[in-house]
C-alpha cells in the first residue's frame, strides 16, 4: 500500500464479490474501536445541550413577550403614534428588551460544567500523587470510581513482597520455626549455606538497615534474598563463601527460567571430580532426586512413595500455610569421563536432596481491611498469580478474598481454559459467563489467562450493568491485560516495565492494594463534586430564569439586571466549581454500591432538593418584588422610568437572591439526603474561602456599586433581614429532607448517559481517528477506481502471455501485442475530451514516461524499452507505435 497525502491506497487486483465481503469483514475485526469518550462527559455534554435548549427557548420567548407587551401597549391600548424622533428611544428599549433575552440565556447555559469537571479532575489527580497513584490519563480517575471488578496481582500488592524463611525439612525434621544452628549437622549446614551462597546471583545480598532498628534492605531477587536470610539466620557468612567462590570460578551455569522453574551451578573440584548445586520449585526438583540426607547426613535412597509422602506431610502444609517451598539439592561427578554439559536433562538428574524450605511473603497488614472496604463498596477483588494453588488460597483466606463458608472458585490456569474453550480451543463468552461471577482466585495462570479473563468480564452481559474492571500488572506481558481493562495499574516499584506504564492508565508508585481503594474514592469524589456543583447551579438556573421571565413578563423590567445577573452567574459558575469541585474524599463513599454507567447524574434526592430550594427562593423573590416596598417602608422600583436611578426595592431584591445563594452553596454540600451540610466544612479551605470571598464582594458591590451594579446602599437593618432570609435556606434544606423521596414519584431523573442503540450506525466511530465522512467516501472510491484498473492491467497481462506463447519460435509478434498498440484497438478508444486522472507516486518524472511527449505516432528512439509493469514476453522490440497520450487509461497505466 502507498501512503500518499496521508491517504492510505490498496493497490490490488479486484477479488470475487465473496471476497471483498469476507476482507471486509476481516477489517472491521482488523480496526481498533476509538475510545470512547468518557461516561462522565457524556452524561455532562447531553445535560448541558438539554439545558442550553430550555434556555434559549426561555430567552427568545422573554424577548417576544417584551417586544409584544411594549408595541402593543404603547401603540394599542395608549394609541400613541410612531414618531420619527421617538424612534431612538423605543430603539433604547428594544435593546433593553434583548440584553434582558441575552442575560436569562447567559444565566441558563450552565458554562461553568466543563470548568467544574477539569477543576474536579486536576485536583483529584495532584492529590492522587500525594495517595501514590500517578494518573497518565485524566478520565481513568472518573472511570475508578464506577469500578465494579478488581484483578490484582498477588506478589507486592497483595503481600510485602518481603520473602523470609520460615520452615525447613532438614534431615528428616520438620522445623515449623528457623532451627537452631546447632541443631543442624555441620556437614549438612555446609552444603545448605554453599547451596545457597554460590548457587544464586551474586548480586542478590542483604544489606544493613538504613535506620537503625529497621528490617535488613533485601536487593535483587527476593527468593534469593530468602534464602540468603535463612543462611544469616544460621549463624553462617554467605559473603565468605562467595568471596572464596568468585564468579569466575563457576565451572558452569543454568539460570533459572520459568520453564525449568530451576537454578543449577557446577563447581570443579580440587580432585578434578565436579560438584552442582541445584534449588528450584519443590516439585520440580524432588523429581529429580533419587536419595535424601537422613538425620545423620548419609544420603539413603528416595522413592517415589517417599516422595509423595513428603508431598503430603510437608509440601503440602506449608503450602496450606501460604508458604513458598523451595528446595535444594546437590549431586557430584566423576573427574573422568567428563559429563556432557550440554545434556540438561542427563545432568539435572540423580539428585540429593539437601532440604526442603518454606518461605513466606507476608500479606500487607493494611491489605485485609482495604479488601473489606472494597466488598463494602460494591467490588469485587480477584487474586491473578502465578504461584502454587494452595499458596494462593492461603494468602486469599488471609486477604479475606475468600471468606470460609462461601461457595467461591479457585481455578488454576489449565483448569480455567479447559472450562472456557470449546475443542477449537476459542473462548465461548457463554461457558466464561457460568465461571468468572464465582471465580476469586486464578492460580499458576499465564498473562493469557489475566487477559482472557478481564476481556470475558468486560464483554459480558451478565448482570444489568456492564462490569468495570480494573487491572494491576508489572511485565511487559501484562501489556495485553492493562490495556483492555478500564483502568489499568502500572506497578512499578517491583521493576514495572516500561510496556506496562505505556499500557496503564494509572501507575502505582508504592505497589500497595490500599492505593488503589484511594482511586476509587476518589474516583466516586469525582462523581460526588460534580452532583453537588450540578445541584447548586440548577437551583440557580430555575430562580434566576423565573425571575427575570416573568418579572420583564409583569414589569416590563427584569427584577435583577443585566450585570447583577452575570455577577449570580460568576458567583455560581466559577466560584461554585472551585468550592463545591474541590471537596475531599471520605471513607463515607465507600459504603455504598457503584454509581454504574447508566446511573443519572442528578438523583430523585437531587431533584427534590433544587425543586424544593427553587420553592423557597421564588417565594421570597416575589414577596419581597410585589410587597417589599411596604415590608421595608421604601419607594416601589417597579415600573421606573428607562434611565431612572438604582432603588433600595430592587438592590433588597438582589442582595436577597445572593444570600439566599450564598447559604445554599452550603446545603449543595450533600447530595443523598444528609443532615449535616457542616460535616467537615473545616477540611475544605477553598470552599470557606469562597463562601467568605464573595460575601465580601457583594458588601461591596452593594454599598460602592452604584449605577454600574444598579444597586443603592442599605441599612444595617436591611442587610440583617437579607442574612435572616438566607440563613432560612439552611432551616429550609432541614425541612427538605424530612420529605422521604420515595413518596415523590413523580420527580424524574436527569443526566442519563447516551447508550450504544442511541446512537445512530452512521455516527458510531470507523477508526481510531475520526474521519469526514466526505473523506471516507472519496477513499473508498480511489480504492475500488485503482483495483478495477489494476484488473484491467492484470487481464492484459494474461492476454499477452498467451499470445506470446503462440508466436514462440516463429517471428516476433507485431508490435500491437505491447499495451500501447493494444490500446489502440477500437474497443480501447476513449473520447479525448475524458477526464484525465492524476499521476500516483509522482509518475511524470518516470523516466519510461518522459520519452512519451510528442502526440501521434512515431518511434521512442529505436530501443527504448516498454513500461515493464505489463510484463510482456515481446519488450525487447525496437520499434513501438506509441498511441494518443490523451488516453486516461495510458496516464493511469503509465503510473499504476
């Protein structure tokens, strides 16, 4: 394929229709899915644009009802004529009519959501990085907290990845504790501390503290440093043997793997004779091993009845016990004939066995009480690891993964596909559907088996809601699974690859399951700010909208004017997202179930509150427009002339609607129905800023504002009774939540996200880019236009080979048996005046083609050769009649 233009071309022959239907079915499986824009922003974009509509419909029939009442009471009922030097003043009022429609719009359109939602965001992600969660990708902290399914790794999330010895089957004893150096024979303790010393990388050791009374440093391969610490723990140097074995004495090397799940090291004698040293996974090796050190230290002979009943009376507990069994190994050979090394399977045979070790990797304290706050929440956390069956069970029971008496499933990794794939060996979504809802545990799995079954949850429709998974990985392997999942963590304090921090959408510097339980509260906080900056702005919206419809509808005027409008907007857009965005999270979000993607963003609770609040607000405003002059013993604003000074009426009547806003921003602060709007107030120092900030700002809008704000001063009397009626929102919001939602079915939800059926086909995304559908038009046009010429051009090419072959060891063919002459037959003429299509690859400096510029017949200089693309048998003549350049088909052939 060409690329030309950023326009990827296929240039090849046209297949049979069933063909092209089956490669366009393979494309369409070929294609990536774009990603989808997040849940969040969609149920955002869908309130906005309902809201923006409601507003603009409201705006435009405000200003036809003040154009219409104004024209017809001015000219109908008074009778007044139109005369020309009035003009400018009803021109005044006519602009007056539309900056009150632009304001109630201006007001209405709530432009302060995207704000609240980066607002939201941006500060959950700085804190995150305080929580150890470093956010790649800003929608993977709204997605967290919708998360219904966690797969975690077991090794450093789960547990401390801090290994430690803590049994041994030494000698024919199990010692369910570190035993005694000198319960051990010497002539065993050796062979145990140069197993282990030599044996292992030299790099793997163990450090001093870097404080004093803390654990000693392990670096390098954590097994490794195991056993290491169990030879310190000996009472014996490991460095001493080392530094009397240096690496270059090693005779020979076989690196552990996951394959032989093994490490071997051959040492040369001072007799000549060669000495290895082996340790692996206890099953593995004790295979290998014909005899075993008894209680004295003399090998005896070890069967394979001895072996299962080691199996049964060691292995096994230990592993039960959550334990890592190791074992260690040794065998000698003869000086002559030399072994040959290169037969691994010869070599690692006839073994020793030295001893069998268990070793611990401690669950983190804070992981089992982390696992229960997620349980609590609605999620449910699955242990993926690649380690023992009865390992993983035991660390899952001490996670409180798996909790006794619950019918929940362990699989290992064979077992899993064998229950999922069908004899094809492909996954059937139907069989993964009857396992993953009871599987906890998935044990010896490959990275295969994680992304198998994080796809097999994603894709399910089991349920009501489509699940939402979260992954934690390290390898490059891991790439597949974090990137399916819808949050993938890069843990990175193991080692993370770099493959796995490019897949993550998330990366966890400290490793910890307890970072991750962080992200989906703040995840839920997400959800949480937005609610409560969604519930403040629409009670806002509500008032300011009925009050300027229908006080301009009444009073031929808007109650709050045009720029006190835009201060309430400032106040409840800006301000508002920066107060009610910022609030922090409690451990209160993690006692209820998962949001869900479908779930509305403004709840009945919701509904009830703003409905209720607007109640309270609308009453006031219209007592206090339609009898605040009496209340108050002032002059009556309404219906004052167009140019008349500000009044006490009307400044009462904004500076009310603030303070009622002011105190409502506080009730905003809960969202289900809680009492207590103060909770916590104290932890939100943006939010009291806020609040007191612009409680200044409006003292001094009032008292200094003048004819700009329209406001006159007050008394002191007067702005205590506007603090009075907003302190009544408070006592108000109590009264509202006494009301039980469910009694008011009525109320409807709103902020439902768009689902797939919604959508329609056309709109659904083609390609990880989005394209013009113009573009996508003219792409597949060029395709077929070049695959049709590139058949044309491929049956020429059949022709000429036949005909090539009937002339063979005659004369030459004549010379029309080239593309140009056979062009040139009638059935190829083509009017002059067609189209000409454009050179690809920059065809015209081809040097075939520059000879072809005279028009009309003539030779190209007697031996130039033929464009070679129709591989004619006959390119070789010397003469070539050369046919009208004008032809499409000769440009398009010439190039292609």
């Amino acid at each position: 394929a060409k690329t030309q233009d950023g326009v990827a071309l296929e240039i090849q022959p046209l297949k049979s229709q069933e063909g092209v239907e089956n490669e366009e079915k393979e494309k369409k499986k070929v294609k990536v899915p774009k990603k989808e824009k997040s849940v969040l922003q969609g149920k955002l974009t869908r309130l906005a644009v309902q809201i923006g509509k409601a507003g603009l419909i409201m705006s435009a029939i405000t200003v036809i009802i003040l154009v219409l009442y104004f024209v017809i009471d001015t000219f109908g009922v008074q009778g007044r004529p139109w005369l020309a030097e009035c003009t400018p003043i009803y021109i005044q009022y006519f602009v007056k009519f539309f900056i009150i429609g632009v304001t109630v719009l201006v007001v209405a359109v709530p432009e302060g959501l995207p704000l609240a939602v980066t607002i939201s965001l941006a500060y959950s992600v700085k804190k995150m990085m305080k929580d150890n969660n470093l956010v790649r990708h800003l929608d993977a902290c709204e997605t967290m907290g919708n998360a219904t399914a966690i797969c975690s790794d077991k090794t450093g999330t789960l547990t401390m990845n801090r290994m430690t010895v803590v049994q041994a089957y030494v000698g024919d004893t199990h010692y369910r504790q570190i035993p005694d150096p000198e319960a051990i024979l010497p002539k065993i303790l050796d062979l145990i501390v140069n197993g282990v010393a030599i044996n292992s990388a030299y790099t793997s050791k163990i450090l001093p503290p870097e404080k004093e009374g803390g654990l000693p440093r392990q670096v390098g391969n954590k097994t490794e440093c195991a056993l290491l610490g169990f030879v310190l723990d000996l009472k014996q140097d490991y460095q001493a043997v080392r530094n009397e074995v240096p690496e270059e004495k090693l005779y020979k090397v076989y690196t552990f793997n996951s394959v032989r799940k093994s490490m071997s090291t051959v040492l040369k004698n001072g007799n000549g004779g060669f000495r290895m040293y082996s340790k692996g996974a206890s099953e593995i090796i004790l295979r290998k091993c014909t005899r075993i050190l008894d209680k004295n230290g003399d090998p005896r002979v070890f069967k394979v009845k001895d072996r299962d009943e080691m199996v049964k009376k060691v292995i096994e507990p230990m592993a039960c016990h959550g334990l890592r069994t190791i074992c260690l190994a040794f065998r000698d050979f003869p000086a002559d004939p030399e072994p040959d090394w290169d037969s691994e399977n010869e070599i690692l045979s006839d073994l020793t066995c030295i001893a069998v070790v268990g070793i611990e990797d401690p669950v983190r304290p804070e992981v089992p009480d982390a696992i229960l706050k997620c349980q609590r929440a609605g999620i449910t956390v699955r242990m993926v690891t690649g380690d023992n069956i009865n390992t993983a069970r035991a660390i899952a029971t001490k996670c409180g993964i798996l909790l006794p008496g619950e019918d929940f499933l362990c699989l290992e990794g064979k077992e899993f596909n064998r229950l999922i794939r069908n004899e094809k060996g492909e996954v059937e979504q139907e069989q993964l559907d009857k396992i993953w809802p009871k599987l906890r545990v998935l044990a010896r799995s490959s990275p295969t088996d994680k992304h198998t079954l994080v796809k097999g949850i994603i894709d399910s429709t089991v349920g009501d809601q489509r699940q939402v998974v979260a992954v934690t990985g390290d390898g490059t392997n891991d790439g597949p699974a974090l990137k399916k999942a819808d949050v993938g963590f890069a843990m990175v304090r193991t080692g993370g690859t770099d493959v796995a921090k490019e897949a993550s959408d998330i990366i966890l510097t400290d490793d910890n399951f307890t970072s991750i339980v962080k992200a989906v509260m703040w995840g839920r906080n997400v959800y949480d700010s937005i609610s409560k900056f969604l519930q403040f702005q629409l009670t806002v919206n509500v008032v300011a909208v009925i009050v300027a419809f229908t006080g301009a509808c009444i009073t031929q005027d808007s109650p709050l004017k045009a720029v006190q409008m835009l201060w309430v907007n400032l106040i409840m857009d800006t301000f508002a997202s920066l107060a009610l965005a910022t609030e922090p999270p409690s451990e209160s979000l993690l006692l209820r179930k998962p949001y869900g993607r479908n779930k509305p963003l403004i709840s009945r609770t919701m509904m009830k509150n703003i409905l209720g609040h607007a109640v309270y607000q609308l009453t006031i405003i219209f007592t206090l427009l339609f009898a605040g002059e009496k209340f108050f013993d002032i002059d009556s604003g309404r219906n004052a002339p167009l140019h008349s000074p500000p009044t006490e009426h009307y400044t009462i009547v904004f500076n009310t609607f603030v303070m009622m806003q002011l105190f409502n921003e506080i009730n905003a602060r809960k969202i289900h129905g809680e009492r207590n709007v103060f909770e916590s107030i104290y932890r939100n120092p943006i939010f009291c800023t806020v609040v007191l900030g612009t409680f200044a700002a409006q003292i001094i809008i009032v008292e200094f504002g003048g004819k700009p704000f329209s406001c006159s001063g007050l008394t002191l009397s007067q702005w205590f009774w506007c603090i009075f009626i907003g302190v009544g929102e408070l006592l108000w919001g109590q009264l509202i939540c006494t009301v039980p939602t469910s009694h008011l079915k009525f109320l409807k939800e709103a902020g439902h996200g768009i689902t797939k059926e919604e959508i329609p086909e056309e709109e659904l995304p083609e390609d990880v880019d989005e394209i013009d559908h113009a573009e996508m038009e003219l792409r597949r046009g060029q395709i077929l236009w070049f695959r049709g010429l590139n058949r044309i051009q491929t049956q020429i090419k059949v022709v000429n080979a036949f005909r090539s072959s009937l002339y063979e060891g005659l004369e030459k063919p004549e010379s029309r048996s080239s593309i140009h002459n056979f062009m040139t037959h009638p059935e190829f003429i083509l009017e002059e005046d067609e189209p000409r299509t454009p050179f690809l690859d920059g065809a015209e400096d081809d040097p075939e083609t520059d000879g072809l510029k005279k028009r009309g017949g003539g030779s190209l200089g007697g031996s130039t050769s033929l464009n070679r693309n129709n591989n004619a048998v006959d390119s070789d003549q010397a003469e070539v009649t050369v046919p009208e350049l004008e032809s499409p088909l000769h440009s398009l052939e010439t190039s292609v």
